[in-house]
C-alpha cells in the first residue's frame, strides 16, 4: 500500500494537478471537496467557539502592505513578482496578518473591547519553484486556517493557552497525537525585526502560557516578527514536522501603529496574537492521508457507508431505499459487477463501513456488515453512524 499522500489523493480521486494550470496548484476533486469541506467547517466551529469572528479580506494587495509589515523586505524571494496596475504594485499575500491588522485598524477601539479575534481561512502565496513542489505539501497557494488576536498585554498569555487549548481539542478530534510543543526563538544571526525588548517580552509571555508543559527550545525557529510555539507532530516516516502555530507579534502592531484607548484615555499599543490551529488545509490532508494509508477518520470520509446488493436486480431497489433512510451520513450503492469484486473495490476506497444487502437482510431489515459478516438490525446502524458522525469520529467503526 503506498503511503504517498499525492499517489492515495490521486488514487482515491481528491485532488490532481494540470499541466495547463501549473505545478503546485493542486486541484480538489469533488471526493477532495468533501473532506476539506467538513475540515473547513470544523476549523469555523473551533475558531467561533474560542471567541472569533469571522472576516474576509482579498488574497492581494498593494506592495506598500507588505512593505510597511515588513515582508518585502525578509520574504520578497519566496513571493510572486509584483502585477502593475495603473501606477501602483500589487502582490499576492504571503500571509493573512497585513491584511487583518488593517481590518483592526478600520474601527477604533476601547481597551474594554479587547481582545478581539479575527478568523479567515485565508489563501496565501509562495513562488515555490517547479523542482520542489509536492503534491499537496509544497504548494503555491496554500489555505491556512488562521487567526489574529488583538489584545492588551496583560490578555496575551490567557490568548496563548486558549489557542493550545483549541488545537488538543482539533487534534483529539482528528485522532493525532502532539509529538512535542516547540518554542521558536531567534538564532544569533539576527534577520528580525524589532528590537531585543520586545521579543524578550513576547518569549517570556509564551513561556509563562505554556508554563509545566513540557517543551524544547528551537532556536532560529521563529517567525521573522515574533517567537512562537510550535505544535510538532510525526510523519507516517517518523519524521516531525510543525502543524499548528501559535506566535506572539509586538512588532506588527507597531508598524502598523495599531492602538486602543486605554482606561486612562490614551493610546495603548495591543499586541498581536497569530494563530493557525489546523495548519493549512493542504498540510493537514497530506498528514491524514499518509498516517493511515489514505484511511481517512470516519466523519471525513467522502463515502462513510457503502451498500453493495448482492444482486442488483433482486436488492438494488431495496439499498437505494435503505440508503436514504441514512439522513446525515454518506452513502452510496454500488450494484454494478460481481459482488467480490465490488467488496474488493470498496476497502481499495477505504470506505469505512460496506454492508451487503441480500434476500437474509432484506427479510430481517439488516445489514450483513464486515468480514466475517455480522448481521446488524438496520435501525442499530443508523443510530450508531448517527453518533459517529455527531462526535466527529475518528476511529473505526464496530458494531459488535
Ligand atoms: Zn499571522
């Protein structure tokens, strides 16, 4: 079984490329749109229960954005040249953040009214070149599910922990395991921007949020405005690789010379919290794909029960009435071809639960589900992938 994330998206008909649209611009197939589909509005779930609100801000952007925030300067190599228009420069994004302080910026506002938490699953850019793209891990537009708290100083620590707070729970949901938190410092070499005071403010914020947590040091791991932590978990190989972020930014702000009044009537500077909770959509596939050999967790499957007649003159009728009697759940009928066969196809689409319709079942409103088959009351497996699709489950589904 290959464990290759971009050989399973192909094989199980998520996601593909074209030569006339471009190397690392994947495509997702309709099987690919479910399964970001329900990831996305997992991600909106989390972010609006841990107090965002949502927003929507254009992938582009005069180059003066990106200037002032600084990354024209450190990351102008890794973004698409820019488009003129007129007499004015235009970019494509390389990050969601210049763009969301800006959404701050519109309206003024009150230390009362801190923090406040803006959420987009927002497309952004790298001019990543042919030779290192890889299906869904190196791409040119990536969809991060991101985040950025404005708050107060004394609110930064409590932002932080609610940030790790919501990813356990994302990761206990997708049924992955943290390997290490990391807190992403700067090297020696310098490279960032904002002076030493700042960054020794937002490490030791990040330092007091994750507290006993046990943690290692990743130095010259930081983003070029801030420390950060990062959520490391393991690869099918073994290897670690950073999903989930959490940074803590005194330096745009300042840029941007964002403010709020304080309760003494004058300006304060907030501070920015960024966090990518489920990572990129991209990212995250690729991971699930690999785990588990293109086993997706049930709720993300794009087909989560298959009925297979055992003769599709005799019963075929019956599944596709069965079928519908699954409200909430993907199923599908497949009673073309030889019944081996279309069992063997079924667990090659890694479909979670296939049951087989024949004249036993239908006599007995059940399904013969597994192998070796168990014959389960039909209305026992509608509550039970009723309740696994209400929790969100990731594991397999039993029914003994
Ligand atoms: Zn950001």
């Amino acid at each position: 079984m290959s464990r290759d994330h971009s050989a399973l998206g192909r094989e199980l008909d998520l996601f593909d490329t074209s030569p006339l649209v471009g190397p690392g611009l994947p495509l997702w197939l309709p099987d690919g749109g479910v399964v970001r589909g329900e990831l996305e509005r997992f991600a909106l779930e989390l972010s609006l229960r841990s107090g965002c609100r949502r927003v929507h801000t254009p992938v582009l952007a005069k180059r003066g954005l990106f200037e002032r925030s600084g990354h024209w300067q450190k990351f102008a190599a890794d973004m698409f040249p820019p488009v003129r228009v007129g007499d004015e420069d235009f970019v494509l994004r390389p990050a969601n953040c210049p763009h969301h302080t800006q959404v701050y910026a519109a309206r003024p506002h009150s230390y009362r009214d801190l923090p406040v938490r803006y959420a987009e699953l927002g497309s952004m850019f790298r001019s990543e070149l042919s030779g290192v793209l890889v299906g869904l891990r190196r791409v040119r537009q990536i969809s991060l599910d991101d985040a950025h708290v404005f708050c107060r100083p004394d609110q930064v620590v409590a932002e932080v922990r609610t940030a790790l707070d919501a990813i356990r729970e994302a990761y206990a949901v997708l049924g992955l395991e943290i390997r290490r938190l990391r807190l992403s410092v700067r090297g020696p070499g310098g490279g960032h921007l904002g002076d030493d005071d700042r960054w020794q403010r937002a490490e030791d914020q990040l330092r007091e949020a994750l507290g006993d947590d046990e943690h290692e040091i990743g130095v010259g791991e930081a983003a070029f405005y801030g420390p950060k932590i990062d959520v490391q978990v393991a690869d099918a190989a073994g290897r670690e690789e950073t999903l989930s972020t959490v940074q803590v930014d005194h330096v745009q702000p300042e840029r941007f010379d964002l403010h709020y009044v304080g309760e003494d009537g004058r300006r304060h500077r907030p501070v920015m919290v960024h966090r990518a909770l489920l990572s990129s959509m991209e990212r995250l596939v690729a991971m699930l794909l690999e785990r588990d050999g293109g086993r997706l967790p049930f709720w993300l499957a794009p087909v989560q029960l298959r009925l297979l007649p055992v003769s599709g003159d005799r019963h075929g009728e019956h599944a596709r009435a069965l079928a519908a009697r699954f409200a909430g759940v993907r199923v599908d009928v497949v009673d073309d071809g030889p019944l081996p066969r279309r069992i063997r196809d079924a667990r090659a689409r890694r479909v979670p639960v296939v049951a087989v319709v024949g004249d036993a079942e239908v006599a007995a409103d059940a399904l013969a589900i597994g192998r070796p088959a168990v014959r389960v009351p039909l209305a026992q497996v509608q509550a039970r992938l009723a309740e696994a699709v209400r929790h969100r489950e990731a594991g397999r589904i039993r029914f003994d």
